[in-house]
C-alpha cells in the first residue's frame, strides 16, 4: 500500500487495519481512538516517515470483578518481567491499567 499512500497522504498520519485505511489526520493523536477501534489493533505511522517512527497500538478488555467494593473494577494474574536482571514475579491479584487519567484504590490494595 505505500505506494498509493504516498500519492495520496504524505505527510499525514494513518491506520491501517487489515489492508484498508481505518483514518488519516495531521497528527496521532486525533487517529489514535479509530485505530484502536479496529479490532484491538491498526498500523499507525505517519506516510513517508516509516523508517524514523514505528507505533502500534492495542487494546485489551478485561472482565470486571463486580464484588470488588466500592465500585467494579478488572483483575487477573500477571507475570511482571524485569528483563534488565532476566527475572519475573507472578502476581496472583493485579489491577491492569484501564488507560484512565486518574486510577484512585484503597490504600489497602
């Protein structure tokens, strides 16, 4: 497809999901919601710059625990890898990022 996105949107920002475009604008950002809409996942790169930057995105859903108090929130186990010193803790009860602004827990947790 690059050929034809040079023609058309050099210089501009794409997503690209499963051969087709999803969105095109002058900067990530605006982009970013339609790519992450396709499927948990697009090709974003802005057209002619494709060696300098590589982004990717996905989503992830997560269930909900609906007893958790005061309000429903997602947790699962995770395996946290500290690739520096090539080891990994496994944690039974985490909290995934919801990709909110601000996350408030209690103290406990």
């Amino acid at each position: 497809m690059r050929d034809e996105l040079l023609a058309k949107y050099r210089g501009k920002w794409v997503a690209v999901h499963k051969g087709r475009i999803v969105s095109v604008a002058d900067d990530p950002l605006s982009i970013m919601e339609q790519a992450l809409a396709e499927d948990g996942y697009a090709y974003t790169n802005k057209v002619g710059d494709e060696d300098k930057i590589v982004i990717r995105q996905r989503r992830v859903s997560f269930p909900y625990d609906d007893t958790y108090s005061p309000t429903p929130l997602p947790r699962m186990a995770a395996v946290i890898h500290n690739f520096q010193r090539t080891k990994s803790k496994t944690v039974a009860d985490a909290i995934p990022d919801t990709g909110a602004d601000v996350t408030c827990l209690p103290i406990d947790d």
